[in-house]
C-alpha cells in the first residue's frame, strides 16, 4: 500500500495540483475542504500526512493541530500569511512543517518526502523493531546482521538497509523513488535502476529458501511479505 496524504484546503483549485503532483510521486490522495471533513477522513483514512490550510471553514487548520495531537501523522502547514505568529503557533500546536502560498511544488514534494522519512525513523525507533525472525531467517538491527540457518550473510550498507525497509513495513509497497528517497536520501541523483540493481543482489544472496521475502509489486516497486509479522520478536 502507498504512503496516504490527506490534503485539506478550501481552494479546489490548489488541492487540484498538489494531489495531481503527489499522485505522480507514488502517494496515495484524500481530499477535505472544510475542517469537519478532514476530522472524518483523518479517522476513515488514516493518513501518514496531512497538508492542512490554516485558514479553513468550520474548523481551522489550528483546531486541526489540537485534536490531532498525539497521534502518529505528520503535519505540514500551508499559510496566505507571512504572519511569524501563525506559523510559531501552528508549529507549537503540533504541526512539524509549514510554506507559505504561494510556493514552489517542487519545494512542497522535498518537505513531504523529508517529513515522510522523518516519521518512518521515528517510528522505528518507537516500535523497537530490532530483529527480524522468520524461520531461519534472523535480521538484528542493532548488530547490523542477517543471518541464515546460522550463516551470516555479507550485504552492504545500502543492501541491509533496504533490506530492513522492506520487512520491518511487510506489505507494504514502496515505489522505487520512494526507496531511493528513504534508503538513498535526497543527496542521491542516480535513477530508479539502482533500486533494481540492489534487490537483485538481495536476492540472490538469501538464497532460493529466502528470496522470496522481497516481492515484486508490477506497477510500483518492492514490498516485503506479509507473513513475516508471525514471526517477529
């Protein structure tokens, strides 16, 4: 599954091109264009980000802020106004990023990929997803170490760590600019077919037994198998 972005906004017209420009990216999309709305598809959703107007009817991107507090989803805000206050304010009522309009998409898809990242090493770190079992298969996060059936298995940093991506998320799919966006980091201009290119060798070093651990899904890139949960510690 996609990485969910609710965007919220009562412009159609700005909500039109940034849910048409993240599509293209490999996100899936909600809309909302009134607070109350964007309350109820943040519950029927459940989106990792939402991009939020502060100025809003019915209920403002602030009142937002507040009654998502505690809640695991990252929050960018998008502002008319050059107000510091307002921004200080939306950062303190829980927002972690803000832009003011009009912006750049091109600045828009950075800071959602940036806070995307952000959130899956936070959440990692939160859930303390340190080893990985499935049968003989043994992944330690902390050593840094694959095992299997006892053996270790060499990979490099950028191997492991997709690796790790992909089964400490089972079943969940990643397009192949998303894992270059999180495994590579922006910093990285190559293309998509290094992502190829690692799996492949992922693969063939698991061995037939274990290989299958990382799925090809047509259309949009790698995930890792589901039934991995049972047998994590």
């Amino acid at each position: 599954m996609s990485e969910k972005i609710l965007i919220v906004d009562d412009e159609k017209s700005i909500v039109d091109v940034l849910a048409y420009t993240l599509k293209k990216e490999g996100y899936e999309i909600e809309r909302a264009y009134d607070g109350k709305t964007a309350l109820e598809k943040v519950i029927s959703f459940e989106p990792q980000i939402v991009i939020l107007d502060l100025m809003l009817p019915i209920l403002n991107g602030f009142d937002i802020c507040k009654r998502l507090e505690g809640k695991n989803i990252g929050i960018i805000m998008l502002t008319a106004k050059n107000d510091i206050v307002d921004k200080i304010l939306g950062l303190e009522l829980g927002a972690d990023d803000y832009l003011t309009k009009p912006f750049d998409i091109r600045e828009v898809i950075a800071r959602v990929k940036s806070l995307s990242r952000r959130f899956k090493k936070n959440i990692c770190e939160k859930e303390n997803i340190n080893e990985i079992k499935i049968r003989d298969f043994n992944l330690n996060l902390r050593q840094r170490i694959v095992t299997v059936k006892g053996e270790e298995i060499e990979l490099t940093v950028k191997e492991f760590d997709v690796l790790y991506l992909l089964l400490s998320n089972a079943n969940r799919a990643y397009s192949r600019n998303q894992l270059l966006d999180i495994v590579w980091g922006m910093e990285y201009f190559g293309g998509t077919r290094t992502v190829d290119t690692h799996i492949q060798r992922v693969r063939k070093k698991l061995g037939d037994e274990y290989e299958n651990l990382i799925v090809t899904v047509h259309g949009i890139g790698y995930k890792g198998i589901g039934e991995l949960n049972e047998g994590w510690n």
